[in-house]
C-alpha cells in the first residue's frame, strides 16, 4: 500500500485515479508520494519514505528541489497542462489594458444615480486602443508562450518570439508566420505589448528592469503571468511614473505594486480554471504512481527522464545516483558479481544526477543489494520493485 500525502486541494478528477493500491490523506511524515499545488514545503520535514513530490503545476519554487535531490526525492511538475487556462486570461490581459477595462468597471461601479446620463458624459475618458494591428513580444516560447503566440496572432496582432533555448517541440508548435528575433535589444522596441512566459530562475531574476523598460515604446505594455522576480518592480514603477510604460498587468500582486497607477492586478488566477485543475491532477497523479509502481520519470524537475514501461519481469531496480564517471559499471558490476541477470536497462542523466533502471529475471536480495550499491560512492537510493 502506498500512502499519499495531499498539500492542498486536489481535483477530484485526479484524485480518483488512483487505485486501490494507494491510501490518500497520509500525513507528509508517514507518505511515500505528495500532491502539491501552492502550500510552501520548505520549511517541512520530509519523511525517510518519501519517494516522490508531484507539483500539479509548472512552477516548483515552493518546493525544496536541491534537498529532494540529495534525499533522492523525485520531484515531477505538470508543464503544459494548465496552459491554455494561462493563455486566455493573457488575451485577458492584453485586451483589459487595451480598453481601460479595470478602471471603467471601477467607475462606473462608483456611480450614485442617473446612471445612464452620467455614462455618457463619462466614458470618454476610458476610450482604448483597439489590438489588431498592434505588435506582441512574447518573451519565452514554451508550451504557454507558443500559445499566447499563436492565439494574439489569429486575434490579428503581429507577433515576435523570444527564445534562446525554443525546442524543436515549440519551434514546430510555433506559427511559421511568426518570426524569432535573436534578442531583447532587437525585439523590445517593436512591441505595443510585452508578454513574460520564461520560469523564475537565478539567470532571469529581475530580467526586466530599468535598461529594458529604456528600450520599449513609451505606450507600451507589459504582462507578467510568470513571476513577480522577472521584474524589477522599483524600476517599473518608476517606469509607470515617467511614461516609459502605459500598464503593467500581472498575476502576482503584492504591497509594492497594488494599488498603484497603471497596474492592473489579477490574484494569481493565470491556472485557475476547473479545466486546469483536473488536468494538472491527472497528470500529476499518472506521473507519480508511474514512479512509485515502475520507477518511470516523466516530467520531473531535479532527476532525468527515464522509462522502461510498465514491469513485465521478475522485477525492476531503480538507482538514483550522482552523475560521476564510471558509476553505471560499478552499478552493473554489482549485479554481476551477485550473480543477478539483467534483462533490460536504461541510464539517464541531467546536469549532476543520474537514474538507472534496471529489469531483472530472478529474484532479488534487496536488503542485500542496497548494501552493496550504498557502499558505493555517489549512490544517492536504492529501490527494488517487485513484479505485482
């Protein structure tokens, strides 16, 4: 039985892709798998038996992945599955501030009576841009961004791209009518709207700032549905005051935005949508009893992707290890030397860890084969899975 600790609420879409194999509810310090969405884990105890954290989202910032990864805890996210929910409410976006839509509700929310006559003489102070015609940058060009893309396109808008590292996935994904410019210099001062779809990470921290707001259009736009650490909010700040920005929408307020003119604040709705939730579940859910029944990796942010499918033989070891030279010959070596026969195997590595996954046609010590492979240096886990 495997127990599995839920953070948060998790659709019951997902929930009930489980099988009678699993207990839902565990606390964290008893769980072998966690279900999380928002709540930050870092301040958490991890339980020697946890296996495995599954984000039902993109992001993982509320999770602490480099210690996951020494303890050998997978952690897997859900890229793309809350993607077109992020997507409309970016066309949202770009349209409220196009037609002062924020601000006209507020007003006219505002009025006392004769509500009619006072609209009249009223609404043109709230008199927008329309959005076809006008130029979009979309900085970041995965599954969201390519979206974004291609939707403003179709919404008539002309449309640059972003990307140092696009995959060959998005590149296919992308319009080919939509061209790619090789940098922000380039691509900057062209837009109307700016668009941030890139994951917070310390090489994009505060990628906007007061030298990039300088080299956009004094009228334009800038959306952030990503993160609030993209920006430097000082700097746009003082952007928004001096007319080098027309709006700042964003998805994450906090006290040094709110309230403030020309920032649209939205609460943190960019995957909230029923539809993304049952889709980030599910995932989630497939990823992490893939893991804990077959020791598959799919999607997962610290460990590599790595499958055989589902255990057809006697049984599977899984190895979690540091990627050092020479480990996948000590791995295999100590197979041998316990006279285990390998049927099928896979080693996969990603930046400093590995997996290897390895099927066997007899059975196994398996107290006595951790033994042997902890010894050795860099081994990170060790988990036998038997054949159900």
């Amino acid at each position: 039985m495997y127990k599995i600790a839920t953070l948060n609420k998790i659709s019951k879409k997902g929930l009930n892709r489980f099988s009678e194999a699993y207990e839902v509810g565990a606390e964290i310090d008893q769980s072998n798998g966690v279900l999380v969405r928002s709540q930050d884990m870092h301040s958490m105890e991890l339980g020697e038996g946890l296996l495995a954290i599954a984000r039902a989202g993109a992001g993982v910032n509320n999770i602490p992945v480099d210690r996951c990864s020494e303890k050998g805890i997978v952690v897997f996210n859900t890229p793309g599955a809350n993607a077109n929910a992020v997507k409309e409410l970016v066309l949202a976006g770009i349209l409220m501030s196009a037609r002062n839509i924020p601000e006209a509700i507020l007003w006219a929310n505002g009025l006392k009576e004769d509500a009619a006559k006072a609209v009249e003489k009223g609404k043109s102070q709230f008199a927008g841009r329309e959005i076809m015609g006008k130029t979009l940058g979309v900085v970041g060009l995965g599954a969201i961004g390519v979206l974004v893309a291609n939707a403003a396109e179709q919404l008539g808008m002309k449309v640059v791209g972003f990307d140092p590292y696009i995959t060959l996935h998005a590149a296919h994904a992308l319009s080919n009518t939509i061209p790619v410019a090789q940098s922000l210099d380039v691509m900057l001062p062209k837009c109307d709207y700016v668009t941030i779809h890139v994951p917070a990470m310390e090489s994009t921290k505060g990628m906007f700032d007061a030298t990039r707001f300088a080299q956009m259009k004094n009228s334009a736009c800038l959306l952030n549905f990503s993160r609030d650490s993209l920006v430097v909010e000082k700097d746009l700040l003082d952007a928004l005051k001096n007319g080098l920005l027309r709006k700042y929408v964003t998805d994450f307020p906090n006290d040094t935005v709110l309230h403030h003119s020309g920032v649209v604040c939205i609460p943190h709705l960019g995957a909230s949508s029923q539809e993304a939730e049952d889709n980030c579940a599910m995932m989630a859910v497939d990823q992490l009893m893939d893991y804990l029944e077959n020791g598959n990796i799919t999607n997962s942010v610290n460990f590599p992707a790595c499958s055989l499918g589902p255990v057809t033989t006697m049984g599977r070891v899984c190895v979690l290890n540091k990627n050092v030279p020479a480990m996948l010959g000590k791995i295999t070596g100590i197979f041998a030397d316990m006279n285990i026969n390998i049927s099928d195997l896979i080693n996969r590595s990603k930046n400093d860890l590995a997996c290897t996954l390895i099927d066997v046609d007899s059975q196994v010590d398996e107290d006595a084969l951790r033994r042997a492979l902890d010894a050795e240096e860099g081994i990170i886990s060790v988990r036998v899975i038997q054949n159900r």
